[in-house]
C-alpha cells in the first residue's frame, strides 16, 4: 500500500489541474482550532466501522473532536552537528492537532500541523525526510513513573511507531543484499565518466538500482529503553498501519493499531502518548525534533486520572523557584536566560516544562539515579560524564536534591513547568 499520499497522488490528477478545476474528489484538510491539551485528554470517539485500512481523508474523521498538543524542540541532548543545534536552539514550539477514533480491536489517531514544503531523503545524505511518531508508554499503571519522554528509559520501555517521507529506503541487511551496502562515501569506487555530455554514470545506474530495490515507504515500530537501546520490532509481532498525507501547507499524519497485542495493552481505555515530528527542511533527524510531553488519550468515558497527574503541576511560587534553580541547578544546566553551565555539562531544560511531567521533575530532582537522561555520548563533556556505570545499572552524576523542603520543591517545580 502507498503511504505517503499528495494531492496529486489522491486524486490522480497533476497538481496544478486540481488547483485550477476546483473540483473532483476533494482533498480535505482539518481545522486547528482545537481545545488545548494541556488542560484535558485526547477523546477518542467510538465508530463502528472497521479501522484497518484509514488514512486522512477517511470520512469518519470528521466526527471526531480534535485536541491541540504543542511540541517543543528536543533541546535536552545535542548532536554533532552544530548547524542543527544552533537552529534548533532559536526553534520554536509546534502546535499539532489530534483527533481519535477506536472501534472493539483498533485505535486511530491522526496528527496534523503546518509543514508548507514536502521534504524527501534523498539517495545521498544531505537530504532529511520529513516525519513522525507516536510514542506509548509500555506500562503506565503509575502515571508518576512514566518513561522518560526522549525513548524511553532502562526499565521504562516504550514503543514508537515511525512514519517519514523517505521516498525509497534500501536496507541491505533485512533484504539480505550486502553488496547494495557501498554508499556514496565511495563515489570514487563507480566509473563516471561521459560520453558526448552524457554521463555514463555507474553511480547514478547504482542509485536507480537501489532505488527499484528500495521500500517505497519507512514505516517502523521499535521498542526502547532509552534512545541507544532501539529494537525494531517485526511487522508480525506487531500490527499497526501509519500514512502522511500532505495537502494544504499541512501534513495529516495517521497512525492506527491494534488496541491489544502481545508489546502494548490499551485495553483499559486511558492511556499516555507522546508526538514527535521531523522537518527534513530544517535538517531535522534523529533526536533532532519537535517533542511533545505525555499526554493522556480516553477511549470512551474515563476517571480522568490519568490527565489529572500528568497535567498536574504543584501551587508553587515560581520567582521563588527560579531563585533556587539559579542556586542550585544553574552550575550544570542551561535554562532559560541562565548560560553558566558548559555546554553538554548537563541536559538543556529550557524545554522541560513543555515535555516532562510535574512528577518526572520532582523525581529527577530527589533522585536522579531513577531516570538518567542517556546523552548522545557519555563523555560529552570532556570532564563531567552524566553518569557513571555500576556493573551495567546507570547511576547519575547528577547530586540528589532530596533535602530540599517540600515547598522548595513545589516551587522549583512550578518554575520549571513555565520553560517551554
Ligand atoms: C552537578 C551537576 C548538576 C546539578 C547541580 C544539577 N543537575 Fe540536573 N542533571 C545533571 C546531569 C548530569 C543530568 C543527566 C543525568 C540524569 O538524568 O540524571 C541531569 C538531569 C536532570 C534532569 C532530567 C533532564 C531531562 O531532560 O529529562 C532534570 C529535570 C534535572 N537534572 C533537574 C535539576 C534541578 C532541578 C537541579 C537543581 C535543583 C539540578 N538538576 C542540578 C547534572 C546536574
């Protein structure tokens, strides 16, 4: 099945006909006025249609309230790539809009926000797909240990479904043709040279050989704990479906699995999801993205509990707050307009109160060793590694911050809680 749809493509018609005629099967796009997350769940609505097979234009979306979620740029941990850093470091949030929908085996969610260019990776490396993806918590009985937002954390699996517009990837390894591996690093290896201005190019029959051999989609679900520990789960473990429809300067995005199968259980109705999104104009890859935090979905009439504790966020005096954080926090991380710290010393928080929870704050606060934030590199910092390894448990550098009174927490909490 074709997964990446463009007006075009749903149509059948070149784009600049379906511009000019105005008519034929309409391509919708969705409107963003939604209610915002941030004070309430994703509320899935029931149909009793079979989901198997949806994409954006899918009819039963339009009975389907839709939810405003922000996603942040995933600042936390830097890449090797300072050109990317420094755009991300003057990014701002992205706003996304999500509708739900579920039926006895399946659940639906479509994504959608503004991206007004398609973005393809190209065969070479300078080109980055656009994408996205929808993270699950494996277990989230207690809504106060939720996974760590950026993949999971040891002990705290999660499960991500990724959709990116790559127009053809080729996996040598899963298609068990080790020769198609040589890549563009060895351009010198293929013959180039012309005839009569034409280029009998090796490299270029190489890359339309690859690109005939290649998947026409990338659709992948992993599991993780934490973003060095990706395990690709097979499609027959697993069954799930996602699309990007591109039309209208948006991307509506689709994903829909199985309420239940033998990796995740959703069967109890409420359940936390986070959303990501890649801009492969802005050169975004990897951990390079747009990060929402958890944010809780309902099929059907819940107890709310589950909202109420991830959007929970402690009475606390927030200028008191940032005084304890300038004190007591600002010698390791950047925040805010505080740049004491060395880069790479310590995760960057200006985003954290936009992608963790009251209770992932309070918990890496009083003890650190409970979630540790992985880093691309452990030794990032050439003189101050985030943490140290015990046999292979992870124990943070980071100093506990348990002796802090309650009210002290609170505020810090709340202070953090305004950085997004
Ligand atoms: C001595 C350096 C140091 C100090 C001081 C420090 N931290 Fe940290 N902090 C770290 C390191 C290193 C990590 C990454 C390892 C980990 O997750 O524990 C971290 C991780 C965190 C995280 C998790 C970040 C994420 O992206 O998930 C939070 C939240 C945090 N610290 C809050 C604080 C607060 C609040 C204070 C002050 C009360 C503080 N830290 C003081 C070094 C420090």
């Amino acid at each position: 099945m074709k997964k990446l749809i463009s007006n075009a493509a749903i149509i059948g018609l070149p784009l600049a006909a379906l511009i000019m005629s105005g008519c034929g099967p309409s391509v919708k796009t969705y409107d963003s006025n939604c209610n915002d997350a941030a004070n309430g769940a994703i509320v899935a609505t029931k149909v009793a249609g079979d989901l198997s097979d949806m994409n954006a234009m899918a009819a039963a979306w339009d009975g389907a309230q839709c939810t405003s979620v922000m996603l942040y740029p995933q600042k936390t941990v830097g890449t090797n790539d300072q050109a990317v850093n420094e755009m991300m470091a003057g990014a701002k949030g992205v706003k996304a809009s999500v509708k739900a929908l579920y039926n006895d085996s399946k659940v639906s969610l479509m994504v959608y926000w503004n991206d007004n260019d398609e973005s393809f990776q190209g065969m070479t490396s300078d080109k980055y797909s656009d994408g996205f993806a929808v993270q699950f918590a494996q277990n989230s009985s207690d809504a106060s240990k939720l996974p760590y937002i950026g993949m999971g954390s040891d002990k705290r699996p999660v499960i991500i479904y990724l959709q990116k517009t790559t127009k053809a990837t080729f996996e040598p390894n899963g298609k068990g043709d080790h020769a198609m591996q040589r890549a563009d690093q060895s351009v010198e290896k293929f013959n180039q040279s012309t005839v009569d201005g034409v280029q009998t190019d090796e490299l270029k029959k190489f890359h339309e050989s690859v690109t005939a051999l290649g998947d026409k989609d990338y659709q992948k679900a992993f599991i993780a704990e934490g973003f060095r520990s990706t395990t690709e789960i097979r499609e027959a473990k697993t069954s799930f479906d996602a699309s990007m429809t591109h039309a209208g300067e948006k991307y509506m995005a689709v994903l829909t699995r199985d309420i239940k199968d033998s990796y995740l259980d959703l069967s109890s109705g409420e359940f936390p999801v986070a959303l990501a999104v890649w801009d492969g104009k802005k050169a975004n890859r990897d951990g390079q993205k747009w990060l929402s935090g958890w944010v809780a979905v309902e099929l059907g009439k819940k107890d709310g509990k589950l909202v109420q504790s991830i959007t929970e966020v402690p009475k606390g005096d927030v200028v008191a707050g940032k005084a304890l954080a300038v004190e007591n926090c600002a010698a390791c991380h950047l925040f805010d307009d505080q740049v004491s710290a060395a880069p790479g010393m310590a995760p960057n928080l200006s985003e954290i109160g936009g992608q963790a929870t009251s209770a992932y704050i309070r918990e890496s606060m009083v003890n650190p060793s409970a979630v540790v934030v992985p880093g691309y590199n452990r030794n990032a910092h050439p003189n101050f590694a985030w943490y140290e390894l015990a046999g292979n448990k992870r124990v943070s550098t980071m100093p506990a911050y348990d002796w802090l009174a309650p009210e002290q927490q609170d505020n810090l909490i709340a202070y953090f809680k305004t950085l997004k």
